[in-house]
C-alpha cells in the first residue's frame, strides 16, 4: 500500500527492508519558513522595559498593531488591554494572519515551554514550527504512525552490541543490564540533528527535542515516548560520526575534513586502485557494520588494513555509505541546481568557470572534503585500464550519493541523473582546474 503525499510534495519513499526511508524535506520546509524582521517603534516609549528592544511599543490595542505588519514575519511586543499590571503580548504575521500570544519573562523569553535570549529568536522559532506543521501536518503524523524502533539504526546498533558483547552463556540477571529506562532532557541541539527513532529532521532552533544524558539517543518527544526502556550507556560515545551535518563534525573533530574521508581514501589508494570494479562492487554487510561501529568507537585510530578487512570493497563500501548518510549532501541543495545549469553551457571553459562559481557557494568543510574526494577519484580514473572504472561509472557510482534527487513527483518513478552523472564527471576530469 503506497503511503499517502502530504503537501509541498513531501512524501515517504516505499516500503524496505530496512522500514520506512524518510526524505529531508523537513530540513528544506525549515529553510523556506518567514524570516523574522522586527517593527521598531517610531515614539519614545518612557516606560520600555530594559529587556526589550525597539520591537516594544508600549500600549497599543490590536487594531494598530495589525496595520503595523504587512508582512509575514514582521513583529513587535506591545501591552494589550488596560489591566494593571499592563500585559506583555507579541504580535506577529504569518500566512496573511495576525497572531497574538501572552508574552513571559524570567530572565529568558517565552510563549510556552520554550525560552530564548531575545524576542527575535523566539519569533524566528516559532514562524519555523508553524510554517512546518501548516505544510507537512499529515507527513509529520504519517511519520510518528509508521516509525518501527525495530527497523531504526540506533536499534540496529544496540541489537548488534548486544550480540557482540553477550557472554555464551547468558543469565538473566545479565539480561537486566540492558533493561534500563533513557534518561530523556530537553535538549537545545547545535547544527543539524535528526530523530534517531523516526530517522527525521529535528527542526527548530531551540528545544529541537529531547536527548537521553546518558546513552545520547536523540529523538522528537512524541518519538521517544515510544521507546522500549533499552538505554545502553556504553554507545554513548557511538553517536558522533556517521549521519551527522558534516560542517558540525568537523568542527567537533577540530579537522578540515571528517576523518571517516581520510582514513578510507588512504586505504584505498594504498590497495584498491586497481582493484576492478572498485565502488561499484559491494563489500560484505556484516563486515560493513562493524567496520562502521570500529569507526565509530575508535574514530582515528580504528583499525581498517588488509590485516582486518582484506576485502577493499568493504572499506569502499563504508565510504560511500558515511557520504549516503550526510543529513544535507556533500553538494549541498543550494549548490545543486546552480551546478546542473554549470554543465549545460556550450563550451567546456564556460562550464569550468560556473562550476567553480557554483562551488564557491559550499561551507568550508563540504568544499575541502568534495576537493579531495574528487582528487582521489581521479586517480581510480586514470587506473581504469586495471579497475574499469572510468570517471563516468564513477560518477554514475557516486552521483545519487554527492547530489540525491529532490522529492518530487511519484516515487515509483525513476529520476534522470544525467545532468547529475555529467556534473560529477566534469569535477573528476578537471579537478586541478576547477579546485
């Protein structure tokens, strides 16, 4: 049974063995939210209060505050009503309608549960929550409803530490062990995070969710309540690599590029260039998972030679698999379009110059990491003769991966990849000119 399409084409992919395969289109509805511009007050105002900024107007009745916003996202704060003490009430317009809520303060500023620095942010938040609920009410639903725990990675990668570390002879007050509650917090996340039991984008910018303090699972909080109580402290620290914003890992890591990108493409230059069939051939899945765990767990200093993984394709495999799970790709969404148009010039000079104008556009670290991504794959281009993988099968291999389609239309349909095949190819031909 084909799920149903929720609006602004936002749509679940069909059913796989490994459940549902959530799209980002969260994180995009998140980027397409009204940007918050506050109303400054063109009066004196005597009595603004210290926490409030030129947004404040004083006593003002809601009649004039709706001739005040003409534009979604425009707001101010001003006292409603003649009750003493006057009430702080913030007023904002959004999809054409003014909105009004009771405004608090404690140090912190808020609506509801959620507090924030200054009325901006909490503004710039909640045009972000009702922009989202507004045009993806049914995915969100259709999103909680469908969820399996069973079918999620975090589960996949507990089921398998579990597996990996329980004695032959098991009791069952060494089952037990594992019998614990999460230990779930409000948590303000930094960068981009994704809902470890619905694989969705937690958006928002404060409070995005909750976070167990102390195995790290992380999950919206109608996700967690369907948590079974299997808190395991010991993956704590094997949440921090793999499906993680690659600008936020970086920066963590203190590195120019994930140490994931490294570690696998000196391994494979080491032993794989001639190796044919070289990313198009998969490696293992159970050598796949713990290679990806080892990696995990002892980041730099896993252990990824021929002495432990003598099958190449395994370490190809992880590679391609740690660019698969990037919450925004590698060519990020900005960049993709600006990049299919680059290819579609007439001259190759032409198309060199939009390239690089195009990836001039990418963060740091996506830039660094596609640079020496596309170097090394121009080394298994020049090894074709030995591995059959010229920069086309190549890019045919790693297109879907660097620049993943945009939901649109039906999924049963198979979406052209040649402007995407072509653009990859064009950054492996010519890297040295374009990087």
């Amino acid at each position: 049974m084909n799920p149903p399409t929720a609006r602004n084409g936002i749509i679940q992919s069909p059913e796989s063995p490994n459940g549902p395969v959530w799209k980002p289109d969260l994180y995009r509805l998140q980027r397409e939210a009204p940007e918050a511009r506050p109303i400054p007050c063109s009066r004196k105002i005597e009595d603004r209060p210290v926490h409030y900024g030129a947004e404040f107007h004083g006593r003002l009745s809601h009649l004039e505050a709706n001739q005040l916003l003409n534009a979604d996202g425009d707001f101010l704060v001003r006292y409603s009503g003649a009750s003493k003490p006057p009430i702080p009430t913030l007023s904002f317009r959004f999809q054409g309608k003014i909105k009004h809520y009771r405004l608090y303060y404690d140090g912190q500023h808020f609506v509801k549960e959620k507090r924030f620095d200054c009325v901006s942010d909490l503004v710039r938040d909640g045009l972000v929550t009702l922009h989202i609920e507004a045009n993806a009410g049914p995915y969100i639903q259709l999103m909680c409803d469908v969820a399996k725990y069973e079918k999620s990675p975090a589960y996949l990668t507990l089921t398998r530490y579990k597996r990996r570390t329980k004695p032959l002879q098991t009791t069952q007050e060494e089952e037990i062990h594992y019998d614990k509650p999460h230990n779930f917090k409000t948590h303000n996340f930094k960068g981009l995070n994704w809902c470890e039991f619905c694989s969705n984008f937690l958006w928002g910018f404060s409070a995005q969710g909750v976070k167990c303090e102390d195995c790290g699972f992380s999950a919206h909080v109608k996700c967690s309540e369907k948590l079974p109580p299997d808190c395991c402290p010991e993956l704590k620290s094997s949440r921090s690599v793999f499906g993680v914003d690659l600008t936020t890992l970086v920066r963590a890591k203190k590195t120019v590029r994930p140490f994931v990108v490294d570690k696998c493409i000196q391994e494979i230059e080491a032993r794989g260039l001639s190796m044919e069939g070289i990313y198009r051939i998969s490696g293992f899945a159970d050598e796949m998972d713990t290679l990806r765990m080892s990696l995990e767990k002892d980041g730099e200093n896993a252990d990824i030679t021929a002495e432990v993984y003598d099958n190449i394709n395994v370490v190809a495999g992880i590679l391609k698999q740690y660019f698969r799970l990037l919450p925004i790709p590698l060519l990020t969404y900005e960049v993709h379009p600006i990049l299919l148009r680059a290819v579609q010039f007439g001259t190759l000079r032409e198309q060199i110059r939009a390239t690089k104008d195009a990836l001039s556009l990418l963060p740091p670290a996506h830039y660094n990491t596609l640079k020496y991504l596309m170097a090394h794959l121009a080394k298994v281009d020049e090894q074709q003769q030995l591995n059959k993988m010229s920069a086309y099968n190549l890019s045919t291999v790693f297109a879907p991966t660097l620049m993943p389609p945009p939901t649109t239309g039906s999924h049963h349909q198979i979406p052209d990849m040649s402007g995407e095949i072509k653009a990859i190819c064009l950054l492996i031909q010519h890297h040295v000119a374009i990087f």
